[in-house]
C-alpha cells in the first residue's frame, strides 16, 4: 500500500477531488484489472477511451481516479485528480508506487528499427557472464535474472514495465537491459524511467501504418534521446545518417560506433564464413560466432554498450567470442543431406536486405538461394512491394507466402508483395499462400548444395489469421521438410 500523495509527488494535478491521504493497493490503466483500493489512469488509448470506462473502475473497487476530463459524476469517497497527459502520468505513478525501480539498477534502453532484440539480449547474456544478476524487457521473451517470461509486447505496458523492474531489484539485479519501441515513446510507456544509457542502432522503413510519415517516426525515436539525463550515456551508429540526428538535442555524454568510419567504437571484418567472423574492434581482434554485416555492427553497439557501463576490455572481448545469435535470427538449420536452411526475423525491407547479402557473401560454388517470404497484414501496406522486391533481387528463387496475416486475405497481401515485381522477377517467383506448404516447396525446389532463407517470423511460435492466434514454428516447419525431402 502506497499513499496516494506519494504516487502524485511528480505527476502535475490541474484539479483534485477528494481525499489525497488515502492509501493505494495498486495502480492500472485496464479496468479489468481494478481490484479494491486501486488507482485507476484514464488513458486516451487507440483503440478506446479509458475515460469511457471510469464508472465501471469504481464500481470495481478504485478509489482513485486519474483522468485529462472530469466525469459526469464523482462518486462519494472516490478521489478525482484530472491532469494534462495521463498517459504520461501512467507511467510516473506506476514508477513511484513500486518505489521507482529503476533509479535502483543501472537500465539502458535500446531502440531503431532493427538490431533491438539482438543487442538488448546479448548485452544480458554478456553481463550474466560476468557475473552480474540481469534483467531483459525483449521482443522474445523477459528475464529476471535467470527465470525467463514470455513477452507481449516489445516494450510492457508501465505498470507491468515498472512491476518487472521492482521484481528484479528484489532480486538482486545490478543491469537491465531493454528494447524501446517507437510505439512505446510515443505512448508514453517509458515515461518515469531513469535511464543509465540509449542505445540507437538505425531508422529505416517500418511502422508507417501507425506513425504515418517517415518523419513522425524519427521524430518519436529521437524523443528517447532528448529525455536522458546529463549523467547517462547515448551511443549511436554513425553509419545511418539519423545517428546524428538522435542525439542533436541530447544531455547525455555521446558516444558513436561505425563500421566506415571514424568513431569511438570502429569495427572491422576479417574473415567469415557459415560458422562466424573474426572481427578487429578497436585494433583487437575476437572471434564471434555471427555473420554478416548488421550483426558485427550489433556486436560493435555490445562492446561499446559494455565498456560505457564499466566492463573492461580483456573480460569484454574474451565474452564477446563466446556469444551465440539469439533465437530465431539468422538461424542455421541443415538437413541431413547437407541442405542448409536458415530462419531469420526479417520483417522489413532494410532487414530482409541485410539478411540476403549476408547469405550471397558466402555462398561459394554453384548453389542458389530460395527465399521464403511473406508480410503482415494489417500493418505497412507501402514495405509490402519494397520488400518482394529486394527479395527477388537477391535470390535466384523467391516464394511468396503468408507471414501474419491477421485480418487480411494472405493471396491479396501477396498480390501487394507482387506488383513490386518486374516480369523477369515473376518469373522466378512462386505464390504459396499456405506458409507450411511454401516452406516445404522450398525445400522440394532445393538441392545439397543450395541454401533456403525462411525470413519474417524468426523467433515467433505462432501464425494469427483472422485474429486467432494458431501454433506455427518456421523452425519446426523447416526440419519436417527436411526429413520428408
């Protein structure tokens, strides 16, 4: 139980009703989950209305109410606090009610289009390496310390966020180690954190169906970066020409990594192949078990992450050989014949891209490469050309399928992945909307020495088609076709 006064020491009220003394059992921005002597927050969702919903929060237990308009009715013994931004105001009274967490861990943020889940987990299993208790907010799933969650969102709603961090200052955590999504910043979702570090890895195409211009969404990214403090740290990519952008306005002490040019953090690629690179960083070379190169600028934004948060250099590299890619992302599966497939996340034009020169670096002799891709329904419909595109430009074979569907005809998605193709691309492009069946076409198509990427999903263990939710592995969906091949 928090007092209530204590809850809205940094929260500014335009206008109070009621008793400010009283203590609070919990707070929430769902109505469904007001349980007696809650504080429920009124939230401007995209959805719905949270103000639609204030009577029936009361009649549920809440004792207060925070809101940005007053009811049509107070009810007696319930205290009305109205504010400008309750978004905002979320995320600041769920911070002070569980005791401001994360001013009692050192918390770095990661956030761009891709790169996210890679970074931020790496950075977890790195410093548990060391040694140290950590704490992961990711796209796949959530730790505390060693106990592992699943994940709903990239970025938890702020009461859920800042419950997750008291529990991993209860249990000993020292670092944490989390994605920040554009939906997150712009919904105020971070809002009352304290941030040690940021960490941006690149701005490309992606999101548009809800930020509309791509302006708007590196404008939301930014904001991130405008909010650390002068005693944190901002780490940028200098080789995406918004590195810059995202700290022009920053307090915090900047840093820059590259892999063209001059920076606090250079990295260089020795060699690679199927297996990893040997990568130069800093004039000091390390093996690492990654290829391609998005992933030794991932591991380059690791290393400059963990010596900003005071790692020394030997312990730093000597951990940084022994990483492995996370979950889902360029994921090598080979059948017993030889046949190597791989699964990536892939879900974006600049992604689907990387991945695809990454594979054609290393392929030697004369084995193709078959790509399996699909797009979300429901989302960016504008990627949808861009990214059949890059995909027929970089494979000899390219089969079109469903990715999540959600609402949408999988066959009228892939018509919006086809019109970006040239006849001559056509002609080396099947439609498979089934994606089980367009894995196995794949793998029919395929012989010994060619290679299959499996893009989009990566990670995700499920397929949602007109809005339900269904058992679906790319993983698994691969190695059933190579012992059926």
């Amino acid at each position: 139980m928090v007092e209530l006064k204590t809850i809205l020491k940094d929260i500014k009220v335009t206008q109070a009703y009621g008793d400010e003394e009283r203590l609070i059992a919990g707070v929430t921005a769902d109505s469904r989950d007001v349980r007696p002597g809650s504080l429920f927050v009124a939230v401007k969702g995209t959805k719905s209305d949270g103000h639609a919903y204030i009577s029936q929060a009361v009649a549920a237990g809440a004792t207060a109410v925070i809101c940005e308009q007053l009811p049509e009715k107070i009810s007696e013994g319930v205290t009305i606090l109205v504010v400008e931004d309750s978004a905002a105001a979320t995320g600041l009274a769920a911070s002070a009610f569980y005791g401001h967490p994360s001013l009692k861990i050192k918390l770095t943020g990661v956030t761009g289009t891709n790169g996210k889940t890679t970074i931020a987990t790496l950075l977890y299993n790195m410093f548990e390496t060391l040694g140290y208790k950590c704490g992961l907010l990711s796209t796949v799933c959530n730790y505390v310390h060693q106990t592992r969650g699943e994940a709903t969102h990239t970025t938890p709603d702020p009461v859920k966020l800042n419950a997750l961090l008291a529990e991993m200052v209860d249990q000993g955590c020292e670092y944490v180690f989390m994605e920040v999504s554009s939906h997150a910043i712009d919904q105020k979702r971070i809002a009352g954190l304290h941030f040690a570090g940021g960490v941006f890895t690149n701005l490309t195409h992606d999101h548009l169906d809800y930020h509309l211009t791509f302006d708007n969404y590196l404008a939301v990214k930014k904001r991130f970066f405008d909010g650390l403090g002068p005693e944190a740290f901002a780490l940028v990519n200098t080789d995406d020409r918004n590195g810059s952008v995202m700290v022009q306005n920053c307090r915090a002490e900047k840093h820059t990594f590259s892999m063209r040019s001059m920076a606090d953090f250079r990295c260089n690629i020795i060699e690679q192949g199927f297996e990893g690179m040997l990568l130069r960083i800093n004039g000091r070379d390390v093996w690492t078990h990654f290829i391609g190169d998005y992933n030794a600028s991932n591991l380059l934004a690791v290393y400059g992450t963990a010596i900003l948060l005071g790692g020394a250099v030997e312990e730093v590299l000597t951990t940084l050989s022994t990483l492995r890619p996370v979950d889902g992302r360029m994921e090598v599966i080979r059948s017993a014949d030889g046949m190597t497939g791989i699964v990536d996340y892939a879900h974006t034009p600049d992604a689907v891209e990387n991945v695809i020169e990454a594979i054609n670096r290393l392929r030697q002799g004369t084995g193709r490469l078959i790509v399996v891709v699909g797009a979300g329904g429901d989302r960016d419909r504008t990627k949808r050309p861009v990214m059949a595109r890059i995909a027929a430009a970089g494979a000899d074979r390219v089969i079109l399928t469903s990715d999540n569907p959600r609402s949408e005809d999988p066959d009228l998605i892939i018509d919006d992945m086809q019109s970006g193709l040239s006849p001559d691309a056509i002609a080396r492009t099947i439609r498979i909307a089934g994606r089980a069946d367009a894995i196995r076409a794949a793998v029919m198509l395929a012989t010994p020495e060619d290679i299959i990427l499996v893009a989009g999903k990566g990670h995700e263990t499920y397929q949602e088609v007109k809005g339900v939710r269904h058992h679906f592995d790319d993983r698994e969906e691969l190695r059933k076709a190579f012992k059926m091949s």
